[in-house]
C-alpha cells in the first residue's frame, strides 16, 4: 500500500511539470477572472494541505511514515506540481500570468522535492519542500492584486 502511494505521488507530481499551451482565444474577461481568482484560491488550499508535514524534521519523518499525512500531502503536492498547466487552462491576460510564473516555479520545486521525500523516505526534503510553497504565497498575494487590476 505504502509502495503504491509513493509510485503514485511520483507519476502525478511528474504529471503536473508539463507547460501546456496557451489557447487560441482567451475566455471572455469575467470567465477568466473567476478561473484565476479560484486557482489561486486552491494553490493556497494546497499549501495549508501541506502543511501537515510540520516544521521540524520528527513531524515531517512522521508524515512520511504515516499513510493518512502521506495520501494528504500527495493530494496536496500533486496541484502544486500542475500549477503551470493550470495557469495555462485559466488563460489569464499575460500582465497576470507574469504574477503566477514566480509562485509555480517555487511551487513545481516543492512539487519535485516532495516527490524525492516519498520516494527516499527523506525528511530533509519533504521540509524544504514546505519552505518552498511558504516562498510562494507572498507571490499568490501579488497575483490576486494583479487579477483585480486585470
């Protein structure tokens, strides 16, 4: 069981690194506000969901042993992982894709370290891991502002 968990946390953190494209025509202004505003809004669910992790290294080796902490922190991290690709299906303007970028870079980061914690049973990384969705929400803030501005 515990095997299967880690196999999947890799294929779907791996899954969601892809870059998508942008679609021919954007959606109309209020459609993709809305498509923002909630991907933003579930990035920061995504990180809380993270959080189960901890902040020192016996609470993140716990959530690596745990199945409950683990199925949640794959669940969590799968998202972080797709966040290019779901900035991509929102289509927003670029002006807010510029705010994004920065958080899924640090976001698809987290992704990646989390995936090498379940994979390595490290705890070291499954916390780093959760500085880098911490580095990320500042980021989030700013794109909310650039989503009202539009």
């Amino acid at each position: 069981m515990r095997r299967a968990l880690v196999v999947a946390a890799l294929l779907l953190v791996g899954g969601g690194c892809g870059t998508g494209t942008r679609p021919a025509a954007p959606p109309p202004a209020n459609e993709w506000r809305a498509n923002a505003r909630q991907l933003v809004e579930q990035l920061q669910v995504d990180i809380a969901g993270a959080e189960v992790a901890g902040t020192t290294r016996a609470s993140a080796a716990h959530a690596l042993r745990d199945v409950s902490d683990l199925y949640a922190l794959l669940v969590a991290y799968s998202d972080l992982g797709g966040c290019r690709a779901m900035v991509t299906a929102a289509a927003p303007p670029e002006p807010v894709v510029s705010a994004l970028v920065p958080a899924c870079t640090h976001l698809q980061r987290a992704a990646s370290l989390f995936a090498r914690a379940a994979q390595r049973k490290d705890p070291d990384a499954l916390l780093r891991a959760g500085r880098e969705t911490a580095r990320a929400e500042p980021q989030l803030v700013r794109a909310l502002l650039a989503i009202r501005r539009g």
